[in-house]
C-alpha cells in the first residue's frame, strides 16, 4: 500500500514544524537542532519506503475534497508516479542531508528553532507541490515554498538588506505565481477541471495544436515557472536571496524549489506540446538565461554570488532541454543538479563557517590545506558543474541535453549551450583557485577553523561528493515512459560527435580558465581594470543591469505614486461637501458680530426689502 | 422566538454589564463575554441542526422565520428570518463580539460598564441587521450600530496625532454612514410607495416588495440609491474616507468590530436586498461595480503601502480585500458568491487578527507609528510569529481562508469577466507588498529601542491561537460553510442569469 | 378736526421715525439708542393718533396709551441696561461690549 509512506513522508516535517513553532523557546538549541533533522530523516526513510513499494504507474489518493461548489472541485489529494517519486527522494535525501549540515553550520546562532521550523515547513511545502495531483493544490506547496522563502532569506532579521532580500524575493516570485494563477483560471474555464491528468486528457481533444488558447495558457504557465525558476526576466531575486544562511541556498536556492518550476513544466508537458511557439520560447530563454548567468558568474567576488548565478545558468540548461521536448533530459539534469549544487554550496557554507563569515574571494584563498573536505568538495562539485567527461554526474545530464537539442535540430541553442559550457568552465575553475588558492587575502583566511564533526560536517559533504561523480547519474531511474517521446529518443546520429563536441567544450573551458588565471594573471587584471574591460567587468558585476533596469521601471514609479497618493486625494474630493458647508459658515459668522448697529441696518434693509417685493408684487400692494 | 433571543441577549447583556460595574471593574467584562459566547453557542447549535440544502419547491428558503405585526398601519412588521448566510455572520458576531471583549480586558480602564453597553449594543444592532426581513426594521437595525459605535470611537478612541482626533474621526464616521443610511431610507420609502400605488397594500415586507415592479428609470435610481448605502459601509473607493480615520482612532475592540463584522453587514445588504429587489438593474449596474471594485483594489494597496501608521495601513488593506467582494457578487457566478462569503469570514478573521496584534503591540511600546517599530522580533516573543501567519493570510497564502476566497471570487469571475480578474490578480501581487511592507517595517531591521517586552499572556496567546486555527481550519475545508450558504449563493446567482434572459426576451419583443 | 391735513401729520411721524432709525444705526452711544428708539416709537405713536383723528376712531388713542406705557418700560428697561453697561465697561459705546468674535 502506497498511502501510508507517502502520507508520513509530508507529515513527518508538518509536525517537526508544528513542534518547533509550538515549543515557544523552550527547546534549546540541541533539541530543535534534533527534532528539525530528525523528521527529514525520517520523511526519506518515508519516501525511501515509497519508493521501495512503489509498483509503477500512477497510483493516487484523495485525502479530502477541498472545495466542491459546481465543477470546482478541487481535492486534497496525491498522485504518486516516477517524476513526483524522484523529485520526493531528491527533497528528502538532499534536504535530509543539508538539514544535517545545517546542525554544524548553525551551531550558535541565535533562533535555531525558528531556523528549523522554517525548513521543516518547506519540505512539507515542497512534497506537497511534488504530491498535489491538481494544480490548486500544487498552487498552495508552490506558495508555500515562496512563504518559506521569504522567511529563510531573511533569518538575520536585523540586517535590512535581508528583509529587503528576503521581500524582493517574495514579490518577484509573487509576479510570476500571479501569472501561473492566471494560468489556472483560464485553464479551469475552458477546460472545466484542475486535476492534472484530466487537463493533460482534455488538453488535446478540446485545444488544437497551436491554437491561441493553448498558446495562452503554456504562455501563462511558464511565467509562474520563470519567476519561481530564476529566469530571465523575473531573476533578479535569486542572487540577493544569498543573504539568507547558505544551507538555505543549497536547499532552497539551489536544490529544490528553484526547480520547482522545471517540475512544473515537466508535468504539464502535454500542455506545452500544444504550444510548439511557447516551446521555442522556453527554450530560448533557457539559452538566453544560462548565458547571462554564466557571464555574470564570471565577474563576481562573493562566493554565494557565483554559485546564485552558476544555479541560474544551470536551470536555464534544464529550460533549454525543456524548450526541446526533452522533459526526461531535463530531470535527469534537475536530480544531478540537485546533488552537486547542494555540495557545492554546503562546501561553501564550510568555508564560510570556518572562516568567520567570510565570503569574498578577494579575502580568500590559500584554503586548501587547511580546509580539506571542503576543497574536496569543491573539487568533486564543480568537476560535475563542468561537467568533466565520464567521471561527474553533470557529464551525462548535460549531454543529454546538448544531444537531444542537437536531434530537435535547434542549432542556435546547441551552439549557446556549448558556450555555456565553456564559460561554466572558466568561472568555476575561477572561483576555487579564488577560494582555495593563492595567498590568504585576509587574516580569517589565514587562520580558519576547519569544521571537526564527522557526523555533521563530513558526512554530508562526502555523501553528496560521492552523489555527484557518475555514481549519481547512474542511479538516476529515467522517466522515459512517463513523458512523451523526447527527439533524441528516434535519431542515433551524430550522438558521438556531440559528445565528442561537449567534452570538447568542458575541456576547452577548463584548459582556457587555467591559462588564463595560472599563466596569464596579470594581464587579465590589466584588462579588467580599466577601459572596456573594466565596463564590461561592472556590467557582469551588475549582471547585466537588469536590476537598475527595474528599479528604474517599475520601483521607482511605484514608490512615487505611493507618495503621490499617500494623502488619499480621493478622499479629499469627498471632503468638498464639508468645505463648501464651511465657506458657507464663515460666511454667515461674520454677520454675527454682536455689534447692535449693524444688526438694526441689516434688519431696516431686509424690512426694506420685504416691503418692496410686497408693495411691487403683482396682485400685491394697494 | 430563538431569533428575538438572539437579537436581544446582546441588548440585555449590555444593560446589565452597564449596572454591574458597581460590583467591580471586571464584573462587567465577564458578563459581556458570557452574553457573546451565549450568542455563538446558540448560533452553533443551530448551525449544527441546521439543513441547509437547496429547498424544494414550496418550502420556505428560511430555516427559521419569526414574524408578528408591529405598525399595522403602515404595513410594519417585525419580521425575523434566518437562512445558511444570516447564520453564518451570526455566528461571526458572536465569535469577534467575544474576542473584542476579550482584547480590551485591560486596554479600557475608565467607564468599563459604560463601554460593554456599547459594545454589545452594537453587535445587538448587527445581529438585528442580520436577521431583519422587513425593511423599516432593517433600516432600524442599521442605524441603531451607529450610535454607539460613535460612542465608542468618541469616547475611547485613542487620539492620534493633532488634527485627527477621535472625536473628529468619530464625527466623520457618524456623518458618512447616517447620510448613505438617508439615501437608503428614501429608497425603501420610494420602494414602498411604487409598490402601494401598483397594488394600494402598504407594506415593508421583503417577500412582498420584491415582486414589485418599478417603472424603469425610477428603478435605477432606487437601485443607487440602495448600493451607495452600502458601498459607503463596504467601503467602495470613492466612499472610504471614514475607514481609515475610524480605524486608527477607535479603541481595539472597535477596529475589530469595524472591520470584522461591520464591514459584512454592507456585504450582507447587497446579497439580501440590492441584487435581489433590483436583478435586472444590477445587471446592468455590474461593470461599473466591478471597475469599482478594482479601483477599490488597487487604490487600497497603493494607499496602504503608503501609511505610517499600522492600524491605518490595515484599515487600506480592508478596502483593498473588499473590493474582491464586490467584484464576485456583481459577477453573477455562485463559485464567486461562495468565494465572497468565504473571504468575508476570512477577512474578519484575518484583519481581526492583525488588529488585535497592533492593539497587543500598542499596550507594550505605545505608539502605532510603524517609524518608531523596527527589529521587535528580537523584543518580543511569540507575537511575530503570529503576525507572520496573519500577514501571511492577508496577503492570500494558500491554506488560509483567505485564500479560497479569493481564488474563488477570481476563478469564478474569469469566465465573465476575465479582463477585471487579469486587473485583480495584479492586486494579489500588491497585497503580497502591502502585508510584507507591514512585517518588513514592524519586526524586521535593527531594533528601534532596546530592551526586551513582554510576551503575550494566556488571554492574548489563546485569542491569536484561535483566529489562527480558524483560519486554517476554513482554508483547508471551508466544505461544511460553502454547504451552509449553497442555498444563497445560488439563486443570488442565478438573478443575473434570469436578468440577462430577460432584457434578451425584452430586446426580441422590441 | 380741520386745519392741519392728514398728511402733515403722517410725513411729520415718518421724517422722525427716519430720524430715530438714522440716530439708530449712527450712533455708537447706548444713551443716543435708547432716545432714537424713544423718538422711533413716539413717532409711531403719533401716526396713530393722527390716523384715529383723520377717521374720528378711538382705538388710534388707545394704541397711543399702549406705545406710551411700552415706551416707559423699555426706557426703564434700556437705562438699567445702560447703568450696566457703564459699571461693567466704563463706556456707553454698544460696540465695546460686543464679544462675538464673527
């Protein structure tokens, strides 16, 4: 029976958190930092039951009808397949293993509690957006997820750059759930259900291949996806989300949910077929995003920050393969992702912790005796980040995708993949002969404190190295059959030139960021330092400008009209009634003066008057 | 004779609260809260042996019906009804009366007796507005909240800064909603009248003046005349100027009340008499009640992102929420109409909740000004967490009532009217900038003044517990309400349709 | 009752009614007032008179006695106000007294 695990695998960190929210601080430290792993330990045991249990196809459960007004009948309710199984096992594992580094790396803090009860939450929001089986329900774990977010981001509350991460976080994404939203009506109109496999049944039979309904509703779809999944437009959060502890970014900004939108995709994939334009479109924006992110990642300094972009630049692989019709390719990459990034970023937060908050390259280096595990983890992470052939788990993901665009012969993306992959090369190799060599820049550099516990610290990242190398691309389970037929599923040539081409491009990246960062140091820093170079380097720095682009458009405008409209000018016309009743009263006041004389004279003409209009009135007077 | 109980338990509770405060100050809290929880247990009750299905035909759509003659003359009766809808924001009254009671327990020191009598006056009148068939009692009913909620601003309102004192907020509030009470009294006379010159029966009745047939531009006017009544309690964007000032200087116990059950009560009116006396002219009506609804939206977000002053900035938002129900009970779709009845409880618990926290915050720094907060997740215990929840519900996160409301509104407006609901959704987004501004500029950031405060006492925690719990609750199964209102909701809807048919069959005929 | 027309008698009343309204609005004295308020009423009072003697009617004399007796008491009235308004102002100006602020 497959309810049961599955039904524990959310409830075990719903109650973490009710426990957490609840104990009102009367937990210490230890005992949250226990309650908090403990029931994302046991969720994967959950899950990993699950999976054990699990007998193939669709197997679905409805706990409870939601709402049921007409034909809106939304239902809490769970559909357990392949994709939700694999990405439940990524949520636990990966999050189970992050939860445990983050007892290391959170040690002291202040607000541990509240720390877990946040991250319980989140798995719990997240298995339900993997679990939901409509999309109102999928809907409130995307929600969820931003909630949780939004409160991780700005866990050093006192900081007001963190609350200003952690808002902008929220409202971004929030543009983009308002267009999924939009989706989901005009999904409910003219299909009359929400339940995913009914959509995905009445799609094709009531829309026509690239009708401007379907068109609309991929369209819609997507922009939720792009603002959730740190796309182009909508990804200027994802790096200021750094502010928040960096096992929040390995979980959150890194791992899962900003995935969530290629899950998202990928589950409607049936929708997106019938938009073949919205396809194109998700493709090139993937291209278009994992080019800016990696140019971008080339001119940062703070270690987060190259990772925030490399995620970006990753996910726009996973949009790219999406774009393509490679829905499998896209998850695999998601999954393999999932394990490399979360290492890279928790050898990062080693890093970090040892060396007293301390994250700027320019302040690092010479690391790599001293902080072995990290530079190993480092190392294994970002040889699956560039995919280094054979031996890392990023080769076989990546080049599943660069082949399947290559068999949808869409050249443009092939080549800006391939570039991707070059660049992927230089800022990777960048940021660990930044981190782990040369000369310390700073004193925390040179006397770190490496983290000791075995249990917390290295087993994690050991776990996740090992996940990373091939061995986590094998055991990747493939979700052929669940998806429609990808275009490399039927072409068998040219696989091996393209393999040779995307070796060819890792190494290329590789052998180009080590000349030039070991041979050539000094005449790259002349480059960037002045002229086109150093234009260029503040434009990278900014990521394109896309921010300022924002601020300019759309903060600053908002921010006057709340000025302008701040006194409620509505309201004031609604006071005329009042004023005009107030001229009138100033008015009659002043002939209330008390002074005798001028009552009499004001009495004799009005007496005056009267006698006039009756001595003239016609019929009147005499 | 269990709904004249109901409507005059309040009204006795108030009394005797009035003279008990010659037994001590707390005797008259507890007889309050006693009177409320009575209230909400008998409204309980009857929802618990209620049966709210579709009637048949020829049974009565009322669950309870109470009906003696008043004013024979003039056709006046005293005419009680209760349906699924009266129920359910009687039951609200009871709930929010108790928790008003209960979040003044120590902010109202002076003149405890005097205050409970206004208090459970105003839930009285309310009560009686949700239970009136007949117009003139109605009417009655509608004007008896105001005095003492005047009252209540007046004389234990917190004055502000200079120039926005309680009495002139309590003054302005008298104001609007006793001249939009004048256009509704003209209204129903007008009504009454048109309908003694077709048939020569004098009589206040719903049932009977609801079958009246008014000449056409007469009808139109009528039909103004009964929505600006109630767009001014709404309130509707170019009639708020009460709300904000009336929120920011009433005591707790009345922003509450205000914004909880008040508010609903002009909702209540548009369900029970605008649409239903007037379907066709609200027919015509809806596209300018909808682009009402929508300035509504928009103009109490930006508004509210602009405020200093927490309860002022919340006051917006309630403008901002209503214009979601007003958009869904001009759409004419019963998922919207559920939608709406489910966000009017929402919001009431929502809003009571943040009010109620800036009332607990007030008690601790004594200011409302959001400048002088900053940083008092690290001052006070538990509260911010709570105030997350309930921002978090403002701004429509699912699994709060707030948001099946509002979802239902949008998903069931889209078909009509999918370009108001596209301008709608941007004000979700809005609502997020608003409710987090309010979290960003309270709790966030460095700490203001050091020192740390008090955490809430078992009263506070077990109010804030509840609201919570509540609005949980509704968010993942408002099944057993949306069964309890299906009986309204339906044939409100229904109007619209049956309106459209005949202006259609009208325009053939021509 | 010849000799002297009608006429002579009302144009004669209404030039010192105009003069007691004149005296009225002009002055600024209490004391002036209340005698252009005494001229006013016995200027009415002789206009009843003339008119009783023109058509040979008793209640123009009657009317006299009343607007005499009125007379007296608004004189008496007038001048305790007056005496007030001195010992409270040391003034007999109207206009000092005056606390409305319009």
């Amino acid at each position: 029976m497959m309810v049961t695990p599955v039904v524990l695998s959310f409830l075990f960190p719903l109650m973490g958190t009710l426990i957490l929210a609840f104990s009102a601080g009367r937990l210490g430290p230890r005992a949250s930092s226990v309650i908090g792993v403990g029931s994302v330990g046991l969720a994967a045991l959950a899950t990993l039951w699950a999976v054990m249990g699990h007998g193939g196809g669709t197997e679905g459960v409805t706990l409870w009808t939601w709402i049921a007004v007409g034909d809106f009948q939304p239902t809490i309710g769970l559909a357990v397949d392949g994709l939700a199984l694999v990405m439940m096992s990524v949520i636990t594992g990966v999050g189970f293993l992050i939860h445990l580094f983050a007892a290391w790396y959170m040690t002291g803090e202040a607000g541990i509690t509240r720390f877990y009860a946040w991250m319980n939450l989140f798995v719990f929001s997240m298995m339900l957006l993997v679990l939901g089986d409509n999309l109102l329900l999928l809907f409130l774990g995307w929600e969820g997820v931003g909630l949780c977010s939004y409160g991780l981001i700005g866990y050093y509350y006192q900081g007001l750059d963190n609350a200003r991460a952690a808002f902008k976080a929220f409202v971004v994404t929030r543009i983009g759930d308002v267009f999924l939203a939009l989706g989901l009506f005009l999904i409910f109109m003219e299909l009359g259900t929400l339940d995913i496999a009914t959509v995905l049944a009445r799609a094709p039979e009531l829309w026509a291949e690239g009708s401007a309904t379907a068109n609309l509703a991929a369209l819609l779809v997507l922009g939720g996806a792009l603002g959730k999944s740190a796309q182009v437009p909508l990804h200027t959060w994802l790096p200021d989300a750094m502010a928040g502890p960096t096992p929040v970014s390995a979980l959150i900004h890194a791992a899962t949910m900003v995935t969530a939108g290629v899950y998202l995709i990928a589950r409607l994939n049936g929708l997106f077929l019938l938009a073949p334009d919205v396809m194109l479109l998700v493709g090139v924006i993937g291209a278009v995003s994992l080019l800016l992110a990696a140019f971008a990642a080339l001119a940062q300094t703070d270690i987060k920050r190259v990772l925030a972009y490399s995620t970006m630049s990753q996910i726009g692989y996973m949009f790219f393969a999406l774009g393509v019709g490679a829905f499998d390719a896209a998850i695999f990459h998601l999954v393999t992702h999932a394990f490399f990034k979360a290492l890279l970023f928790l050898s990062a937060g080693a890093v970090i912790i040892s060396c007293h908050h301390e994250q700027d390259m320019g302040k690092l280096g010479g690391l790599w005796r001293k902080l072995p595990v990290a530079y190993g983890g480092f190392v294994v992470g970002g040889a699956a980040l560039v995919a280094l052939p054979l031996v890392s788990a990023g080769f076989f993901s990546k080049d599943e995708i660069l082949w399947q665009a290559m068999a949808a012969e869409r050249t443009g993306l092939l080549i800006a993949g391939l570039l991707g992959a070059v660049l992927t090369g230089i800022y990777t190799v960048r940021l660990i002969l930044g981190t782990f060599h040369g000369e310390p820049g700073s004193d925390h550099a040179r006397h770190p404190e490496p983290g000791t516990s075995v249990f917390t610290h290295h087993l994690p990242l050991v776990v996740l190295a090992v996940l990373s190398t091939f061995i986590g691309a094998w055991i990747y389970p493939g979700l052929g059959g669940l998806f429609p037929e990808a275009p490399g599923d039927t072409v068998e040539t040219g696989h091996t030139l393209l393999q040779v081409l995307a070796m060819g491009a890792a190494i290329a990246g590789l052998a180009l960021a080590g000349w030039l960062f070991l041979m050539r140091r000094s005449w790259l820093d002349n480059i960037t330092d002045k002229g086109a170079g150093a234009g260029l380097w503040k434009l990278w720095h900014h990521a394109w400008g896309f921010d300022a682009l924002f601020d300019r458009a759309l903060v600053r405008p908002w921010q006057w009209s709340v000025r302008m409209l701040r006194f409620d000018f509505i309201n004031l016309f609604m006071n005329l009634p009042a004023l005009i009743a107030r001229a009138f009263n100033a008015g009659l006041v002043r002939s209330q003066n008390g002074r005798t004389r001028s009552y009499a004279v004001v009495m004799v003409f009005g007496t005056t008057v009267i006698l006039l209009a009756l001595a003239l009135a016609p019929g009147g007077g005499a | 004779m269990i709904l004249v109980w109901l409507i005059l338990i309040p009204f006795l509770g108030g009394l005797l609260c009035w003279q008990a405060e010659r037994w001590g100050e707390q005797a008259p809290r507890w007889i309050a809260l006693a009177t409320m929880l009575f209230v909400l247990v008998i409204s309980v009750l009857l929802w618990l042996g209620g049966n709210f299905s579709l009637p048949g035909n020829g049974e009565s759509q009322w669950l309870l019906e109470w009906r003696v003659d008043w004013i024979p003359r003039f056709g006046i009766e005293i005419h009680l009804a209760l349906d699924g809808l009266s129920l359910i924001l009687v039951a609200l009254t009871g709930f929010l009366g108790a928790l008003a009671v209960l979040c003044s327990w120590h902010e109202i020191a002076h003149r405890v007796g005097f205050f409970h009598l206004n208090l459970l006056f105003i839930l009285g009148g309310v009560v009686g507005v949700f239970l009136a068939l007949d117009l003139f009692l109605f009417f009655l009913f509608w004007e008896m909240m105001l005095v003492p909620m005047y009252f209540l601003i007046a004389l234990w309102g917190h004055s502000g800064s200079p120039g926005q004192t309680r009495i002139r907020a309590a003054t302005r509030f008298f104001i609007y909603t006793q001249a939009s009470g004048l256009l509704m009294l003209v209204a129903i006379l007008a009504l009454v009248f048109v309908h003694y010159s077709n048939t020569g029966e004098l009589s206040f009745s719903y049932d009977v003046l609801r079958g009246t047939d008014v000449p056409e531009p007469l009808a139109f006017w009528l039909m103004l005349g009964f929505f600006i009544a109630f767009a001014v309690k709404l309130p509707v964007v170019p009639f708020h100027g009460w709300l904000p000032d009336a929120h920011a200087q009433a005591p707790t116990a009345g922003s509450v009340d205000l914004a909880g059950i008040l508010l609903k009560t002009a909702a209540y009116g548009m369900i029970r008499f605008a649409l239903p006396l007037f379907p066709e002219q609200s027919a015509a009506f809806a596209p300018v009640a909808m682009t009402l609804g929508l300035v509504g939206i928009i103009y109490g977000a930006v508004l509210a992102c602009g405020q200093q002053d927490i309860k002022r900035l919340i006051a917006y938002t309630s403008i901002s929420h209503m214009g979601f129900v007003l958009i869904a009970l001009y759409s004419g779709s019963e998922l919207a109409i559920q939608g709406a009845i489910i966000l009017m409880v929402a919001h009431a618990f929502s809003s009571a909740g943040l009010f109620i926290l800036s009332g607990q915050l007030y008690e601790r720094i004594h200011t409302r000004d959001m400048r002088t907060m900053g940083g008092l997740w690290s001052r006070i215990p538990v509260l911010p967490g709570f105030t997350l929840c309930f921002v978090a519900a403002s701004l429509g996160m699912p699994a709060t009532a707030n948001f099946v409301g509002e979802f239902m509104v949008l998903f069931g407006t889209f078909p009509s009217a999918p370009v108001v609901v596209v301008i709608a959704s941007v004000g979700l987004v809005l609502a997020a900038i608003y409710s987090l501004l309010l979290m960003q500029r309270v709790h966030y950031g460095p700490e203001y003044r050091p020192g740390p405060l008090k955490g809430p006492d078992a009263r506070e925690y077990g109010m804030m517990l509840t609201l919570l719990v509540l609005t949980i609750a509704v968010g993942l199964y408002p099944q057993p309400l949306l069964d309890t209102t299906a009986a309204v909701a339906a044939p409100v809807a229904e109007l619209f349709t049956d309106g459209a048919d005949l202006a259609a069959r009208a325009g053939e005929v021509n | 009752m010849n000799g002297i027309p009608m006429e002579h008698g009302l144009i004669l009343a209404s030039i010192l009614f105009s003069l007691g309204l004149a005296g009225l609005m002009l002055r600024r004295s209490m004391l002036f007032v209340l005698m252009s308020l005494e001229v006013m009423l016995n200027s009415a009072a002789l206009a009843f008179v003339v008119g009783a003697t023109a058509w040979n009617q008793p209640d123009g004399q009657a009317m006299f006695l009343l607007v005499i007796t009125l007379a007296a008491a608004e004189a008496s009235v007038g001048l305790a106000l007056m005496i007030q308004l001195y010992q409270r102002y040391r003034s007999l100006d109207l206009d000092a007294a005056s606390r409305m602020r319009g």
